[in-house]
C-alpha cells in the first residue's frame, strides 16, 4: 500500500493527490498544479503536459477525476503505515540521507553504508541479496553521531590512500623521468661521437688535400731542378772549350769538340725559375670560417633545445606531453585497448582503440593517441611490439596493471589502427 500511496502523487508538487484531475495524454495532476504550470504558457497559446511534453491546443478544460480522488482519500484513511512515512523530519530528528527536497523522518539507519533511511528508501535493503547482508538498526540521534564520527574516519582514510597513490604515481614518475634522461644522456653522447667522427674524417680529407697539393709541387720544382743540373753541365763544357780555342794543338782541339758533341750555346738566356701559387692562407681562413659558423649553429640549437625543454618540462609536462600512471583492473576480455608500434619500425608505442564497455573504457582515463611508455614501470621505448603485447598479458594474468602513458596534442585521425607484423588488429591480446 506504501507504493500505492507513492504512485499517487502529483508530479509538480510531490504531494499527494488534491481535486486530481486527468489530461488527455493519461497523466494526472493536483488542479492547481496543473492549472499554474498552464498559465505560464498563455501567452505561447501552446499547452504541454508537464511529464509527456505533449502539446494541447486549445488550452483544455479539466475537470476533477472524482474516481482518483476517493481512491486518494480511502488510501489517506486506511493505510496505517509508520511515522516516518506520513511525516518529514523536524527539529530533533534523523532525515534520510537519500530523500531530495523536504526529506521523510529516518526509521533505520545501515552500518554498512553508513546512511540513514526512511521506508520507502529502506525497500532495496530488503530486495537486495546484498544489500540484506547489511546491518539495519533503530536510527537514533546518538548512532547518527557514530555515524558522523564514522563518516569522518573514513574521510581521512579515503584522503591517507589518495595520497599514497599519489605518493607511487610520483614515484613512478621520477623513476621514468630518470630513463628518459639517461636515455637522451646516451643518445647525445651518440651524436656527438658521430659529429666528432665526421669532422675527424673531413680533417683527414684536408689533410690529404693539402699533401697531395704538395705533392704536385714538388714534382714540378723537381723537375725544373733537373732541367737546370743539365745547362749547369752543359755551361761547364763550354768554358772548357773556350780554354781549348787557345791552344796550338789542333789535332787535340778536334777530338776534344768531337767527344763534347752538340754545345749549349753559352749567350742563350738562363730558363727561369720555376714559379708557383701554392699557399694554403685562403685555406687556413676557410676553416676559420667554418670553425666559427659551426660555433655559431651550435650555440643557436642548444639556445633552442634550452627553451624546448623548459617549455616541455615545466608543470605536469614531460617530453612533449603529460605524463599519467594508471592503474587498471583486467576484464573478461583483458583490457581493452589496442596498440601499434615498435622498436622494428621505430614507431613509439600508441593507442590505436579503446574497445567498448572493457575496462579501459570502464576506467575512461586512457585515450586514443597516448604513447604508452613504460608497463609496470618496465619502459617499452626499446621494446618490440610483441614483447609489449606480452608485457601487457602478463599483467593481464595478474589481474592489474599499471600503465605510464604520456599524453599530447596531435590528430586522432592520424593514428591508424593498422596490423603490426601478422598480428590482427582486433585481435584480444593486444589488449
């Protein structure tokens, strides 16, 4: 009779029925309820009831339900229900912690939920499998005392645990914080061998330019070197000619010429040095240059990278993106999310889907487009896509996981879902 007594209030007010009337469209309402919502409509000249939002035009003429009304009445008289279901609460008294607006007096108050209720709120402690597991006893100004007492611990201790999760997520954080920066330590140290490399290599190739520059010249002036040991000798025999021009003997003169053969003829001009261009200060000024543009770029970088990073690196950001740790419970069907990527394509780690009513979706805290970079703080930035995959069914066997994801702002259309090296894209075990 109670749910009776209930289904026969009026929608607007919440009270039970007075002079009832009924619209067209089946509804019932108080006459003055109904007649103050339809005023308000006068002036749009269109009527709607209240609950259906069906339109009326013209406005109806109602008329008392006389039927509804005794039902109302004989239901007010006969019904001998407890206090609290025909009473509010007042001064003094429990309200029930679920009644909205004025609230019914509280009869029995749970110690499971650490709440107090009335009898119409009371029902599902009674249905309920559950719920019937709890423990309801008489509410009293001193258990809702208790309860407040209660209420407060378990406040605390709610605030103790957020605190400690928080207390792991940081330190989460700090132990990926930690790989990254050793891992760029590593990287840069990489990069700068292979500068250092290149400009080894560039210095042994000027280095042979110059020697093989020096090279050249030599065999030239070397040359000219010997052309001139052959007039020098040449220059020799004509003196001794000349000293021979002055003898008497003619028989020794004549052997003597024969034996000389062909003569340099002394009045010919000497040939010239050998003259040449090589100097190497256009050279020593380039690589000056070059010494001091690459200072140059190497300063404006590193001014860049220092801004990047204090960019990337100030709140919550890390590395281009927002850092999260979640931990997620496992479904029937694991996770339920998928993934690509992997050190074999060189592709960082992203979600691709998050599947309907799994747990991740469930969790609504992982997006399409997160990077996921470390699983149960093992990171994944080295790892292929099925020791991710396996990664992530271990802790599926677990039946938790933790996942470190950093987030950033990109286009979601971008990340396709596509196969990674035979594995299904819907397949379970991605997870």
């Amino acid at each position: 009779m109670t749910e009776t007594m209930e289904s026969l209030r009026c929608p607007i007010c919440l009270e039970h029925l007075k002079e009832p009337v009924t619209t067209a469209c089946g509804h019932s309402y108080c006459m003055d309820c109904i007649e103050g919502c339809w005023d308000q409509d006068e002036a749009k000249g269109v009527y709607r009831c209240p609950q259906c939002r069906q339109t009326f035009i013209p406005r109806p003429v109602l008329m008392k339900n006389i039927m509804l009304a005794d039902l109302v009445e004989n239901l007010k008289t006969g019904l001998q229900v407890s206090p609290s279901a025909l009473h509010y609460a007042g001064p003094g008294d429990v309200a029930c912690d679920v009644c909205t607006g004025r609230r019914f007096k509280a009869v029995k108050t749970c110690l499971g939920c650490l709440a107090s209720y009335c009898d119409t709120h009371l029902q599902p402690h009674y249905q309920s499998e559950e719920l019937k597991k709890h423990k309801l006893v008489d509410t009293s100004t001193q258990i809702q005392k208790q309860l407040g007492v209660k209420h407060e611990k378990s406040h605390y201790q709610q605030r103790i645990q957020e605190r400690e999760r928080k207390l792991i997520e940081l330190k989460q954080t700090m132990t990926f914080i930690k790989h990254i920066v050793q891992t760029a330590v590593e990287d840069s140290e990489k990069i700068f061998a292979e500068m250092i490399c290149s400009m080894a290599r560039r210095r042994s190739e000027v280095k042979e330019m110059i020697r093989a520059q020096e090279k050249a010249e030599l065999s030239r002036v070397e040359e000219h070197l010997g052309q001139l040991e052959q007039e020098i000798a040449e220059l020799r025999r004509d003196d001794e000619l000349e000293q021979l021009s002055h003898t008497e003997d003619h028989m020794s003169l004549l052997q003597t010429a024969q034996s000389l053969g062909d003569l340099v003829d002394p009045k010919a001009p000497c040939r010239s040095l050998v003259s040449f261009s090589l100097g190497f200060d256009d050279l020593k000024r380039e690589v000056t240059e070059l010494i001091k543009k690459m200072d140059h770029i190497c300063q404006e970088e590193l001014e860049k990278m220092s801004c990047s990073a204090k960019k990337q690196h100030s709140g919550k950001w890390w590395g281009f993106g927002l850092v999260m740790t979640l931990n997620m419970l496992t479904g029937d069907q694991g996770f339920g999310f998928r993934l690509v990527g992997g050190r074999e394509t060189s592709e960082k780690i992203l979600i691709t889907d998050i599947v309907r009513h799994s747990a991740a979706h469930r969790d609504g805290r992982l997006k399409r487009g997160d990077e996921l970079v470390a699983v149960d703080n093992v990171p994944v930035n080295q790892k292929t896509h099925e020791d991710v995959v396996a990664l992530i069914g271990k802790a599926g066997q677990n039946g938790q996981v933790t996942l470190m994801v950093r987030r950033v702002q990109m286009d979601i259309k971008r990340v396709s879902c596509r196969p990674h090296r035979g594995v299904p894209a819907n397949c379970p075990m991605q997870n």
